[in-house]
C-alpha cells in the first residue's frame, strides 16, 4: 500500500463525523468539560445598586454639609431603604443603596462626631456605587455554548445560583501496547526484552490533554488475544489507541485485526511514524500507532489528539511561526517533525535543537521540557538561521 501525504491524511482525519455526546454534571465537576448550552442570566447583577466598599451613601448635593446618620445597612439587609435630604446612612461592601443616595462617600473621607457627619475629603458623584446590571443583565447570554469550564465560569455560574450543568462528555481513550518484547512495570525478563513506556507515555499524555482515560496496559504478539483487547476496549471507549504491530513484520497482527473494519488509511509519508493507520468500527475508531516511543507520540499528537477534540469540543492544537536560532539541515525527504525548544524572545518565538539527542524514533528522553514540535515541509534542504519555520505547541505550560 503506497502511503499517502500527510496533508491528505489531515484532510482524510478533518473529515471524519463525531456525534458529541452530552450530559450533566454537578457545576464542581463542569471543570474542564465544554459547555453543551449557552449560559443566560436570568437576572440582573447586582439587582440593586450596591456599595463596593465601606461608607457612608449620600446625596451628593449635601456633600458641604454636615450630614445626619439615620442608621445603617449591613450586607445582606435592607432596613433603611430610602434617604431624604440631609441625611446619610453607613453602608458596607455589598450593601444596597437605598433610594434616594447618588454617592458613597468612603470611611476615611468623613469625620463623625455623635449622629452628625462631615465630608473632609470629596468625591466624585456616584462614587464606588455598583450600578443594577453592572456585571451582567437580566437575558444576556454569560457564557456561549463550546467554551472550555474554568473556575471564572465556574464562578460567574454559581453567582446565577446554577448547580447542575449540561455539558459535552469528554472522549473516552483506552490505550493499548503490544509486543512480546515489551516488559510492564516491575516484570523482569530475558536480555532482549524491554520495559513498556508507551502505555504509560500516551495515557498520561491523553490524561494531561482532559480525556477520559483508560491504560490498558501490554498484549504479546498473539492475534486472538489483541483481537480480543481491542474489541473489548471499543465496547466502552470511542478511540481505541494501540503501539506497535502495524509495520510489516511477520508478527504485526494490529494491522490485520484493524483491517477487518473500515481502514481509513494505513501509511502515510511522515518522519516519524510512517505506519499510522486508521479505521472506523461503526461511530468509533482504532488508531494504531507504531511501537517506537517518539514515534507513538508523535502520531498520538497528530492523530489521536484532534479527533478526540473534537468528540469533547475541545479547541484544536494551532501551529505558530517561530525562527531558528541556528542553521537546520532536513536530511529526510518526508515531512518531518522533530521535538524542538521553544522561548519567546524580543517579541517573537525562536527554536532551537540544541541539547535534543539524533537519532531512531525510539528516543523517549527528548520529550523531557519540551513543549513544540517544529513540522518541515517534504524533501531536502537546509535552512539557515532566522528562518521562519511551523511549530505546533501542545504543553500549554510553556505559556
């Protein structure tokens, strides 16, 4: 099977249907869903006009005066609720404003001897009063529908008293390695045999980007058993991602066991990862990814990645321009895309491999700090210092 371009591979993943699944959550445990529906006041805030801090409310015209004190309001009561000339009522942050006062004359702008106040430092007219619907109004929209929960829409939420939200479900992953050759934690065996990190690698990957994430864990290099993996797997999981096994080595059984289902594609001209392959079971997908680390991770980025936003209304990765801060020879005709560091520097982004080890796409230790990986157009060529190059960011703790 020829591979394809990475560009008609991105156009063949853009393509593919997602139904978004909803429901609702408490608000506390909205933190990091997408909302399902847009968020309308239903009143306004605040209701009344309201002190932002502690004072003295007045009418503005009696500033000169010396000012009688009828009482006071405390937060979260009304006793006075109306003021007449001449008078002037204490206040505290969050108080209303009673009827009749245009200004709050803070509590260390007056002198106050027995009931009688006096103004000894002015302010404007309106001073620190919170007009009715200064933070939001009565049918205005708060929130749009698709934004990603923070604690600020937490917040503004629970000032409209809303204790259950409807939100986008998250996609659910289920990762699987395989390979007889691969060890789990803790296991020993013979000298050829290694320890499994990509489980354990794109869990934490798909965990740290908001899914709902299972790890499976390690099937050998037996058909019917990773057969009976994945199959389970799809049951409960939209995306099925598994490691290795779909190369062409005698005991590469992911690909024959994917190919039973609608193969989206199978090998496309990337460096690493050339033997991604896609296929859809009914509204789910397996996306088998090859066994090298860097390359599982890579292809995780590029593939997994933007489908599972999509089923969780997540906004996708973007790719930036930044520029070299050395000479770069590209020394494979594929499209290439190579872990990279990353700093903003005077007003742009600049990139850099310094300290990143060459080599096989089995070095995992490149990734350590890293935040980009810069994507190089098809064929050979060097770029000298200063270009401008396409990095895509995907550690959101580099900002």
């Amino acid at each position: 099977m020829a591979h394809i371009s990475f560009e008609e591979s991105i156009k063949l993943l853009n393509e593919l249907q997602v139904k978004n699944r909803t429901k609702k959550v408490g608000l506390e445990e909205s933190l990091g869903y997408v909302l399902a529906d847009d968020i309308v006041a239903k009143h306004n805030n605040p209701t009344f006009p309201t002190s932002s801090m502690d004072g003295y409310a007045i009418k503005h015209s009696d500033i000169e005066k010396e000012i009688k004190i009828i009482g006071k309001n405390p937060a979260g009561s009304f006793e006075f609720d109306t003021l007449q000339d001449g008078e002037a009522i204490k206040t505290f942050t969050g108080s209303f404003i009673p009827n009749g006062a245009d200004t709050l004359v803070p509590i260390e702008n007056v002198e106050v001897n027995g009931d009688i106040l006096k103004v000894i430092t002015k302010v404007n007219k309106g001073f620190s009063i919170r007009e009715v619907g200064e933070d939001f109004k009565e049918n205005e929209v708060i929130i749009k529908k698709g934004t990603k929960i923070t604690f600020a829409e937490i917040g503004v939420m629970a000032s409209l008293n809303i204790p259950i939200v409807e939100v986008i479900d998250k996609a659910k992953v289920a990762v699987i390695a395989t390979g007889s050759e691969i060890l789990d934690l803790g296991e020993s065996g013979e000298f050829a045999q290694i320890h499994s990190s990509n489980n354990y690698t794109l869990s934490a990957l798909s965990k740290f980007m908001g899914f709902d994430t299972t790890n499976i864990g390690l099937v050998r290099d037996d058909k019917e058993e990773i057969k009976t993996k994945m199959i389970n797997a799809l049951e409960v999981n939209d995306i099925v991602v598994t490691t290795g096994g779909v190369s062409v080595g005698d005991f590469d059984f992911v690909k024959e066991i994917a190919g039973e289902f609608e193969v989206i594609f199978h090998g496309v001209n990337i460096k690493p990862g050339q033997w991604i392959m896609i296929a859809k079971v009914g509204n789910k997908y397996i996306i088998s990814l090859p066994g090298f680390p860097y390359s599982s991770f890579v292809t995780f980025l590029l593939y997994v990645l933007p489908l599972a936003n999509k089923m969780s209304g997540f906004k996708q990765l973007s790719t930036i321009k930044a520029k070299l801060r050395d000479d770069f020879k590209k020394v494979n005709p594929k499209t290439q895309f190579v872990a990279v560091n990353i700093s903003y520097e005077n007003g742009e982004f600049i990139v850099d491999i310094r300290d990143k080890k060459a080599g096989s796409s089995g070095i995992l230790t490149n990734l350590i700090n890293n935040y980009a990986l810069m994507k190089l157009d098809v064929g050979f060529y060097e770029l000298p210092k200063g270009s401008e190059v396409d990095v895509i960011i995907y550690n959101k703790e580099f900002f």
